[in-house]
C-alpha cells in the first residue's frame, strides 16, 4: 500500500512523501492565488474554488485568508456554505460540509491527528479522521472540530467550544470539551439569543 493509499484510508502514514508532498505543493499554489485575489474578483475567487475543492456548491463563499493543507483538494461542501475570515481546514483527510453550513470567524476543522506514541510520531507518523457537518449548521467564532466528528444537522457550535465527540441534529452545544446545552425548538423561531 502506498503512502498516499494509507492517508486515504485512515492508516499510519508519512504525509512528508515525495508524492503527497508534490501534489500538497500544487494545491498550496492555487489557494495562495485564492487568498491573493481582491475583493472585486469574485467570479476569479468562484472559479478557484471550483478547482480547489473536490466538490463546491453554488452560492459558497469563502473570506480569506482561508487556509488549508491541501487547498479543499479533500472537502465537498454543499449549496450555499459562508465562512467568514480565517477559516482553517486540516484537510488531510475528508471533511463533508451540508447546505447552508456557517461559519463564524477563526473556526479549525481538523481531521489530521498523530499517533500518541512519542517513537512513532518522532519518525513523522499520522493518520486521518474524516469530519461531517450536517446542513444548516452554525459554526460559533474560535470552535475547533476535532478528527471523526459528526455534527448533527441545523445543530450550533458556540463560540470557543472544542467539539471532540459528535454532537446531535437540533441542538445548542457549548465548551470545552463541547457539551449540548439544549435542543432547538419552536419556540427559537424568530428569536435572537437571550
């Protein structure tokens, strides 16, 4: 099994090989001219997008600087997904993104982790999670979504919560770690936060 095979499947591997390495430097390139682009170039900015990612949307709109290993190479988003500025994406892995998906302000999806063994990560070992977020999710300013975490369509990620497990549809969750706080219901249509 290659090395590049491994990543893709979510075993050990050495991400500093020669193949994945070059095809990291192709994707970098393209989101260096993404992030170079003005704010008047926003068909420029679409038209990259499409290239970057293994599958966009219509209507997605990404603020740089936006910043991810490999570019969006392996993240589908959906229809109509905002992300505010400095959104990262550890992108090593898959990260499956919903409709209508938000997110606030210096959010971190990561789906890159390394072995806990000090000899093995010494040699440069890792190994990826994918990550999904269901549609219509709101991503709160500072969250971080942690390698294999599932988050639950039209659910909210508070500000600075760390999302470490998978978190259900239709709820409000908070913290670190992460913890839902309670369902959406009814009764939130039409209402600001209280």
């Amino acid at each position: 099994m290659t090395e590049k095979e491994k990543m893709q499947a979510g075993e050990l591997y050495l991400p500093n090989d020669e193949d994945i390495a070059e095809e990291q430097k192709a994707c970098l390139e393209k989101l260096y001219d993404y992030n170079a682009t003005r704010p008047s170039e926003t068909k420029k900015r679409e038209r990259l997008l499409k290239e970057m990612f293994a599958e966009i949307g219509k209507g997605c709109y990404i603020e740089p600087p936006f910043h991810a290993n490999f570019g969006g190479k392996h993240c589908r988003f959906g229809k109509n997904v905002y992300a505010n500025f400095n959104l990262t994406l550890v992108d090593d892995g898959e990260i499956f993104v919903g409709d209508n998906v938000m997110f606030a302000p210096s959010v971190i999806v990561a789906t890159a982790s390394h072995p806990l063994s000090g000899e093995l990560r010494a040699k440069g070992y890792q190994y990826n999670k994918p990550v999904k977020i269901g549609k219509n999710c709101w991503i709160g300013s500072g969250a971080i979504v942690l390698p294999g975490v599932s988050i639950g369509e039209n659910t909210v990620i508070g500000a600075g919560s760390v999302v470490n497990k998978d978190i259900p549809a239709n709820v409000v969750a908070v913290g670190n770690p992460c913890k839902v706080i309670r369902e959406i219901s009814e009764r939130d249509a039409g209402y600001l936060k209280k």
